[in-house]
C-alpha cells in the first residue's frame, strides 16, 4: 500500500520538480529563440508568448516565493531578447521583472544593462538616462545631453542624426514618398558593412547613387555615438544616422541585416539587396540602379551622395 | 603544459605591441595576403583611438588578430571533424564544456575560406573561465574575442588579467549579438556574435 501511494503521489511530484527547473526544460530564453521566424507574425508570437509567461508566473507580481531566482533570471533574460528583437515591444514586462529583481538583490551589471539597452532601442531617452544616473557604477552608455526630438515625422520613418559640435541628437523624418531613395542600412562597426562602405566610395558605385542615399543604423540597444560621429567626420558622405522606431519602416520586417540595400521609387519597394558577399554584389547593385534609372527616366547618375535630405 | 603556451603567447603578444614602428604586413603567403587584404578594409576603425598610443595599440592587436586567424588549427568543418577525432586521445578544450553546452557550441560554428565567421557564446560565458574560453577560442584564432564577454568566470589571476584587456576595446569589425547567416551578412541574433570574415 505504501508502496503504491508512493508510486502515486511521490514519483509524479518529483517528476514535475524535475519539468519546473531550469535544467530540466528549455529556458524561457531558448522558448523566445526558438519563436524566431523570419516571417512578419514574429513580433506578435513573441509578444503573446511573453504575456502568457508573465500572467503564468507573475500574475501581478513577480516577485512571487513560487518564482525561483534562477526562473526569474531567466524571465529577465526573455524580456530581454523579446525587446532586443522588436525594440518597444514589451517594455513594461521588462520593467516588472526587473523590479523584483530589484527586490531580491539580483539585479547584477546584465541586468541592469539588458534594460538599459531595452530603453534605448524603444528611444525611451529619459528612462535610459535615469538608468545611468542610479548605477554610475556601471559606466552604462551615456545618453546625449540634448535629445531633439524635432518636428512630428507625420508617419514618415524618422532618423536620429548626430551632431558634430554638440552633445545632442536631432530627429528628422525622412520622407520616402517621392523620387528615388536608396536606403542603406549597415553599421560602421560591423565588419560586412565597412566591406560594402568601401565599395560604395569607389567611383564605379559611388557615381551611381541615387542623389537621396541614406545610411541607416538599425533600432539597436545601443546607440554608439562616439563611433557614428567619428565616422561621420572621415566620411561625411556616408553620414550615418539611427533609426528612430523599428515599426515605421514600410518596406518590410527584415531589413535589418547588415548591410542590406533597399531601393524605392515614389515611396514603393523596388528591390532588397541582403549582404556584402563581394564585387558580385556590388555588380548586382550598380545593375540594379541602372534599370530602374532606365524605367524612372530620372537621370541620377553623377549626382554623387546626399548627406541631407 | 596548455597553461606555459598561453604565457608565451601573450608574452609574443606583448613584444608585438612594444615593437615600433609597426612594418606593414608582408605577405608570405596566400593565406597572409588575405589577411593583409582583410587588414586594409578595416583600417579606418584605428582613427576612432582617442589617441596615437591607443592606435598604435589597435593596429598591432588587429594584425595579431588576423595573424591568429590564419594560424588557427580549425579553420573549418573539416578542420573540427579532424580535431574531435583526435580530441579523444588526446583531449581538447572544447571538453571544459558540459556536453549540451558543447554541443550547442560546436553546432553554432560557421566557416569560410577566411575561417571561423561566428559563434555561439552565451555557453562559454555560462560555464567557462576567461582562460577556458581563451583556450577553446584559441582553436578558431579568435582567441582575443574572450575581451567581449564579460562574464566569463575569474577564478586565477590569468583570468582577470585575461578579462582586464576588455578595457581597451577595439574595433575589428566583428559584431556581437548578431550572427552570420550568410555570406557577409550580419542579423540580429542574441548571443551569437558575427565575425568581420563573415
């Protein structure tokens, strides 16, 4: 009889201890990496995975007995990517975990730093910059002194542009609507696309660009200003700016890799071009700026590179 | 054993860095002049230094970088094949690694003819010191990348020294929390980290 109750009750306990830890099913981290689709539903499949976790183990606090430390950890770690894969996404459920991190003491250098870059993907300046004030410690990225947020982008996508003198970022929008616009997206830090910047300052490209050319840096967790500004000096044609919010851009989820090439003509898709394999892209690229010179009419060749719009 | 030729490397590394003026990479081979040509795309990024010690610092450590790179013993699946094969009798630094995590790792590897285009590391850091991952890194000549983690476990004085450098950062076009997906194109992907030969 003992035996059976114990066949009963104590083996089926043990083995949902053995499900409930960390170790003995994917982390919650793993579930929101294995949620990566490449396809648009991402955003929302994250988003409902998150709300569903947070209701299961937070309800309305997180910092509940039942939630072990190394599952809160772990909560922390899937906001974390959640808001690192859709800036602004679900910043309030980072918010909360991180609170009761707070209160248990294990709010260490990561975590502190996963919310101060999901702070400043969603350009949530203010909330980034109290984050530097309360752990200086930490030497978190310092946010500009002067955030200018400019005028309304009136749905256009925006862009954050560097200044050169000041301590201080100026939003602007870029209207996309007309003419033909070659948006650019890469990072000067990134290995591929310093390949694909060199290659568009060689004549055989560089003359072929549309006069409306924009260097975007994608909607990161950080925003790197020392190295955009420095680069921007070396290279003012290739002037990089930041983008403003991931969701205002028309032409597409994944245009995100780095480089990638993304062609308009009166503000519809024409083409993407992904990656910096070599000068085969390069040909690719100056083929495809060539046609659409030919189907537009618009006679851009020689007009060189835009630093403003 | 694993421990004296980490010392001497570093020490090499050190004498490198000491060593002015630097002579521009001569070719020695096809392999070098690669690198040299993978030097030149690069060489913007040193006149983000503050100032010239710290140029010169990341020029000489850009060089090492490539030098280690072509140096590596696994520069390819082939290459990895070969080294499990013989790790069994001879042991490896990959077995620092619990068994899932290595077997995470070794799955995240990406290769080209330039070598090791991206990783896996969020593995490394869990389970390793900074002298573990150097020595598994070591294995794919990116052994300077154990600056980018920070946190690896301390547990000597190797270690922290190890981890110290991560203080001087500098850029080498490799990028983290992105992985690479294709032939030089970098997405974003926590805990993955894009080499600049991708």
């Amino acid at each position: 009889m003992t035996h059976r109750l114990a066949i009963l009750f104590v083996l089926p306990a043990l083995l949902l201890a053995a499900c409930a830890t960390p170790q003995g099913a994917p982390g919650l981290l793993d579930r929101v990496e294995q949620l990566r689709t490449d396809r648009p539903e991402q955003a929302g499949t994250m988003a409902a995975f998150l709300d569903r976790t947070m209701a299961r183990l937070c309800g309305a606090d997180c910092n509940r007995p039942a939630l072990t430390d190394a599952r809160l950890l772990d909560l922390a770690a899937a906001a974390a990517a959640v808001n690192a894969y859709h800036p602004g996404l679900r910043i309030e459920a980072h918010e909360r975990v991180f609170a009761a991190l707070l209160a248990r003491g294990l709010a260490g250098p990561l975590e502190v730093r996963e919310l101060h870059r999901t702070y400043i993907a969603a350009r949530r300046w203010e909330d980034a910059r109290r984050l530097v004030g309360r752990f200086p410690e930490l030497a978190l990225e310092p946010i500009p002194a002067t955030i200018d947020p400019g005028p309304d982008p009136g749905g256009h996508p925006a862009v954050w542009r560097v200044s050169q003198v000041e301590d201080a970022i100026h939003r602007e929008p870029l209207d996309l609507s007309r003419g033909r616009v070659l948006i650019v997206i890469s990072h000067p830090g990134c290995g591929p696309s310093r390949r694909a910047l060199a290659a568009l300052r060689e004549p055989a490209l560089r003359d072929r660009l549309p006069a409306r050319t924009y260097f975007v840096v994608p909607p990161l967790g950080s925003i790197d200003i020392p190295r955009l500004r420095h680069w921007n000096a070396e290279f003012p044609t290739q002037e990089h700016r930041f983008a403003d919010r991931e969701g205002d851009w028309p032409f597409g989820h994944r245009i995100w890799d780095l480089p990638t090439f993304v062609l308009l003509e009166e503000g519809v898709h024409r083409a993407t071009l992904r990656g910096w394999p070599g000068k085969e892209q390069g040909e690719r690229l100056k083929a495809l700026l060539e046609a659409e010179q030919g189907e537009t009419g618009q006679g851009e060749v020689g007009r060189g590179v835009a630093g403003a719009q | 054993m694993r421990l004296s030729v980490l010392l001497v490397t570093l020490c090499c590394a050190l004498l490198l860095l000491l060593a002015a003026p630097v002579q521009a990479s001569q070719p020695v081979s096809p392999r070098s002049a690669e690198a040299a040509a993978e030097v030149e795309n690069v060489e913007v990024e040193d006149a983000e230094a503050s100032d010239a010690a710290t140029a010169k610092f990341c020029q000489v450590k850009r060089l090492r970088d490539h030098m280690d790179l072509l140096n590596a013993p696994i520069r390819s699946h082939r290459d990895l094949a070969r080294h499990l094969r013989l790790a069994r009798d001879e042991g490896s630094p990959l077995f620092a690694l619990s068994n899932e995590a290595r077997r995470r790792f070794l799955a995240s590897l990406s290769f080209n003819e330039n070598g090791l285009t991206g990783y896996r590391y969020d593995d490394l850091e869990r389970e390793l010191t900074a002298t573990q991952a150097y020595l598994i890194l070591a294995l794919f000549g990116s052994q300077s990348d154990v600056a980018r983690f920070p946190k690896l476990r301390e547990k000597t004085s190797l270690d922290r020294e190890l981890k110290a450098t991560s203080k001087l950062q500098c850029s080498n076009g490799d990028w983290v929390d992105f992985q690479c997906v294709a032939r030089a194109t970098c997405r974003a992907i926590t805990r993955y980290i894009c080499k600049a030969t991708c």
